[in-house]
C-alpha cells in the first residue's frame, strides 16, 4: 500500500521564527508527517533568509506559479490525498484548479484565525462604528470555508461566529489548536527564577497589524503611566520586519527599547518578567501568549488578546479592558513574586491540558479517515458548497484564466 500523500499550498514560505502562522504550518506539517504521509511544500511567493528549511524535516518544496496552468500539470502528476491551503486567499488563487484536477482529494482550509473578523474589528476601532461582520472580505473568506471539505478553526470562539452568525454547518469546520509540547517539571525547573528577570516586554510580527497598534498604545498611553509608577522598570519590544517608523520608537531616556527580531522569541521571553499586550483588535488565538507560557512568563493583556485562549482555567496573569487597571495590575503583577508565580502556573495547566499534542493529533487522524471514507455523502451535505464549485467563484477563476492567457501573449 502506498504512502498517503499531503499538499500543502501556502501563501508564503514559512517563518516559524517570525510568525505565529509560521509555527502552526509547521505544526501541521509535522502532524502529517508523524502519520506516515509523504509531504509537499508548494508557494509562488519569493524565499526570505528567515524561511523555515522544508527538506531538512523531509519536505519536498515546490516553486509553483500564479495564474498558470504548469500548476494543473504539477497536480497531475503529484495526485495528492490531502490538499492543505494556508489561509482562504489560497484556497481562492488555487482552489478551483485543484478541484478540476484532484476532485477526489480532500480538501482543508487552515484559516490561521478568521480574517474578516480581524478586519471588522479593526474597522470598528478605527472608524468608532459598531462591529459590522458582513463585509466583502467575509464572503469571500466564507466562500472559500464552503468549497472546501473541511475548515481548520483554532479558535473555539471563531466556530462559535461561524456557526451563529454565518450559518456554517459544524460538520465543516474542526478545532484544531496550537499543537504543544506539554511541559514537563524539568522544564519548569529551567526557567529562570522571578528574581532573575528584567523589565516588560512584547514582541509580534510587525506586518501584521495589531501588533503595530498594540505598540503604539505601549508608548503612548500605557507606557508613560506605568514608569510613573515604576521607574525603574523597562520595556523591551521585539518583533521581525520592524520597519524605521517601529524603531524610530526607541528611547533609552524613557526606558523605552525596541530591539527588532528576536532570534529565539522563547529564550528572549525567557529573560523577562511579563509580556505587556494592551491588543485593541485582532483574531484567532495570539502565539506569542503561547510562547510566554512555554517560556514561564506572565501576560497582561486585554479580553480581545487572551480571546479563546483559556477556556475555563485561570488566565497565566491579567485580563484587563479599562486602561487605568490594566496599568495598575501590571505593576502589581511586577511586584508581588507570590501572584506572578500562581500566574506562572496557570500558564502550565493551560499549555498542557489545552494545547498538548498528544491530545489533538490521534483524534484529528481519524477524524480524516472518517471523512476520507465518506468524503460523497459529506460532500453532498455541504450543498451550498458544491452551488460555489458549480460556478467556480467564475470571478476568480476566469480573471486567473485571462491573465494567464494575457501572460501567454506576452511571451
């Protein structure tokens, strides 16, 4: 019997040491590969010095084009089991291709986290509106949810939505969360002692909106409240492609010390006493809570931040909304070794009895196999996705057809 085989089509090449959507490609990947499956790697993006190396864990890469017809000729002769898009534009670019191509595949969707929720959020916070869910972005990320066989969800409360306000069937949709390493007393032992750690910290990819947001609130409003009552602390941010106007921030009278990329983000979270994250807007489930936990470090944060990371345990720290005792907590989080040390424990209990691998990885196998099974029947439920299928999201396949013919002129 021959391997079973996964294609993982990715927006980008991935950077574990710059993203969180790096870190769980990543996972995925190796979920396969634990399994037995033989994987590929295809992207039509440029490679950055900071691409994670695929082959080095038994990955086979492949440069694909957009808008061309060499990637119906790669699909044919790959004819994958399991089809992977990495996130819904993806999914869009390639999707009907490989529905015309390997109709018999199933088809998965990692939302990441849900786009178009991160949007409105964002829009709403801007333009001081009310939260308006049902936007341009959200039907095509909804259409793209419908075509495929399955939808990757890593957030409980992100299901919730779908289900409540999109009328998503569940059947299409599968929490799979981070996948952990659970922490063992040798671990924990490791960890440097609360007197051995300096200062506040945050660190996120600066691409990614929210996080530029989120420090910008740091320097503005949180930040020159809580030197006030604190002066001795500092507060360090890292984060990858800083640009200039991130690290015009610096100010080392103010204590204030934007070092860019962080090599290693545990081992620099690690060397800290609390990472500080006031987030106004954002989705899914944050990584860099998950390294702070992997890492024996506090969290402050708002309730979007440590949105559907918990469940019903204690945060590893403080959820606080109102400016004035999201400051106030942080300084006493700061000071009292007793609390930060319960804090640093809660962090335990939520990486191991919510994200631990073992927990996930058997569970989701067979849940594939399952669906693989009975892949007619489940397909024949989801109608209004095969209604999409029918027309082919014409827009995107035709513009795609036209380019490419437009491309062939050219030559």
């Amino acid at each position: 019997m021959s391997k079973k085989s996964v294609l993982i089509i990715g927006l980008v090449w991935p950077e574990p040491t710059s993203s969180a959507a790096g870190t769980r490609i990543i996972q995925l990947i190796n979920l396969f590969l634990s399994q037995g499956y033989t994987a590929i790697f295809a992207c039509s993006a440029s490679k950055s010095e900071f691409s994670f190396d695929l082959p080095a864990i038994g990955v086979t890469e492949q440069e694909i084009k957009l808008n061309d017809s060499s990637f119906n000729t790669f699909l044919q002769e790959t004819s994958p089991d399991v089809i992977l898009f990495d996130r819904f534009m993806a999914e869009e670019q390639y999707g009907w291709r490989v529905q015309q191509e390997c109709p018999d595949a199933i088809r998965i969707l990692d939302t990441e986290d849900l786009h178009c929720l991160r949007y409105a959020r964002q829009q709403a916070i801007k333009t001081h509106s009310p939260l308006e869910l049902f936007t341009d972005l959200a039907k095509r990320e909804i259409a793209a949810i419908l075509r495929c066989d399955l939808s990757l969800m890593i957030s409980e409360s992100e299901i919730e939505i779908l289900q409540e306000q999109f009328r998503i069937d569940p059947s299409l949709m599968y929490y799979l969360p981070f996948l952990e390493e659970e922490l063992t007393a040798k671990d924990i032992q490791g960890w440097k002692p609360f007197e051995e750690r300096e200062g506040f910290m945050f660190i996120g990819n600066f691409l990614h909106e929210p996080n530029w947001n989120t420090v910008q609130i740091l320097k503005t409003k949180v930040w020159p409240e809580l030197r006030k009552k604190l002066p001795q602390a500092k507060l360090h941010i890292y984060g990858a492609y800083a640009s200039q106007k991130v690290m015009q921030l610096h100010n080392e009278k103010e204590k204030f010390y934007v070092h860019g990329r962080a090599k290693d983000a545990r081992k620099t979270i690690s060397k800290h006493k609390i990472v500080l994250a006031p987030i106004q807007f954002g989705a899914g489930v944050k990584g860099k809570f998950i390294d702070a936990m992997q890492a024996g470090t506090p969290a402050v944060t708002t309730s979007i931040g440590a949105e559907a990371m918990k469940g019903n345990l204690e945060w590893n720290g403080v959820i606080a909304d109102d400016p004035f005792l999201f400051i106030n907590r942080a300084v006493q989080l700061y000071q009292d070794k007793v609390w930060w040390f319960r804090a640093q424990q809660n962090g335990v209990r939520i990486i191991n009895e919510r994200y631990g691998k073992s927990t996930f990885t058997q569970p989701f196998i067979e849940f594939l196999q399952n669906l693989s099974l009975n892949l007619t029947a489940h397909r024949k439920r989801n109608f209004f996705g095969q209604i999409l299928l029918h027309h082919t999201a014409n827009s995107t396949k035709y513009m795609s057809l036209w380019i490419e013919e437009k491309n062939a002129q050219k030559v």
